[in-house]
C-alpha cells in the first residue's frame, strides 16, 4: 500500500475537523446512561420424574393424540430447526439405546427418567428409544408413544427429538439429542 501525501489545505482541513485530539490512556470502553440488556430466562429447573405429566390429557400442551403409523418431532426453543434433520439423517449417531416395550406408564417414566439422566451425566449427546407403535393398545392411539411424546417435551434436558429412520424403528421409536453437561 502506497502512502498518500495529502496537501497543507487537505490537512488543514482535516484538524480542523477532528479537533482537539488526545491519547486513550487505556482501552475500555465506558458506557454511559445505557441500560444493561435483560438477562435470557433459564429453563425451569424439573425435578426427575414427579414434575413430568403422567398422561397426555386432553389438549396437553396443545398437543392432540397421535397414531400409530404418525411420527412425532419436536425442537425446543433457541434450537435450530435443521437439528431435526441432522438428527433425522444420521448426523448425530446414538449413543445409547434403551428399550420400554411392554413397560406400562409408571414403569416407563421412571425408566425414561433414569436412562436421560445417567446419559446426560456420562455426557451423550443423542440417544435412541424404542418405544413401539401402539398397536395392541386398548384405544385407538397408543398409549406409550402419547406419553413419550410429553414426556420428552418437558424434560429439561431434550433439546429436540424425531421419529427414528424406518431401519432404526420408524414411528416406533426416537432419536433425541440431549444438552450437553
């Protein structure tokens, strides 16, 4: 790069539009009458298993009954929406793998909790669970995959999950990426 040699006018010009000029004697930066930003609200802390819906009522978290042969998603919020394709698509590969066939409600919450925590504290960042399709259920629409599908969407530690590929399960199962510890 070239030096430019600029003329007495051009220079003249110059101080006397700058102006009085003195060294910065250190270098932060004092802001002045600015309000601070509001700090981001943290998710609200759930304790295992007692804070999570046993059932999925009626227009729980406006969420109505799906079937079967329906796949289940869900992102938190903050959380990039291509996560779900990522997950969808093999880009986090489980981790570890649990299966609750044959469990009843009770049984597979406290088994659905204990499995999320020890995952997260070993630090695994996506997991797979089996859950079945429903289809020897009583109603119409199946039981444990209704309830997975709450349960996971107040768990504090599921950032995102998605209906497994059909080789991994399909709508019987789900892959779910977990916060990090």
């Amino acid at each position: 790069m070239t030096k430019k040699i600029l003329s007495a006018e051009d220079r003249d010009l110059f101080r006397e539009t700058v102006g009085d000029v003195r060294s910065v004697k250190n270098d932060k930066a004092y802001t002045y009458g600015q309000n601070k930003p509001k700090p981001f609200p943290r998710r609200p802390m759930a304790g295992p298993e007692e804070n999570l819906a046993l059932t999925l009522g009626e227009g729980a978290y406006g969420l109505s009954p799906v079937g079967a042969e329906d796949e289940i998603s869900y992102v938190a919020q903050g959380i990039p929406k291509d996560s779900l394709v990522k997950l969808r698509q093999g880009y986090f590969v489980p981790e570890a793998e649990m299966d609750l066939h044959g469990l009843g409600s009770n049984d597979a919450k406290r088994e659905l909790v204990r499995f999320l925590r020890d995952c997260v504290r070993s630090g695994y960042r996506c997991v797979h669970i089996v859950h079945g399709k429903g289809y020897r259920s009583e109603d119409q629409y199946p039981m444990l995959k209704n309830n997975i599908n709450l349960w996971l969407r107040q768990h504090r530690d599921v950032q995102a999950f998605i209906s497994a590929a059909p080789k991994d399960g399909g709508a019987g199962a789900v892959y779910i990426l977990l916060c990090l510890p």
